[in-house]
C-alpha cells in the first residue's frame, strides 16, 4: 500500500513526492510545502499574524 500523496495545508497544492517538500510550522504546527514556509519556519497564515 502506497503513502497518499502530500496536500499543503496553506496552498492546497499536491505533491506526488514527501521527500524534501513537507515542513512543519513551527506555530501552528500543520505540515506545508517548503513555498509556503518562511525564514523562521512559520506558514504564511502565521507569519501574517505577527
């Protein structure tokens, strides 16, 4: 049985591959792709409300 593939929590984008496209944010905690990650590792809905 296959992993399913990735769907970013930020952007809805799917990715076939988990291998070097998922990152946690460090808020809130959800898995993203590494687009919607900033520098200090938070998503882009989180970095929008510091």
């Amino acid at each position: 049985m296959s992993d399913p593939e990735f769907v970013c929590a930020a952007c809805d984008t799917s990715h076939e591959s988990h291998e070097g496209v998922m990152t946690e944010c460090r808020v809130c905690k959800r898995l993203h792709c590494t687009e919607c990650v900033d520098e200090y590792g938070r998503c882009i809905e989180c970095s929008k409300d510091s």
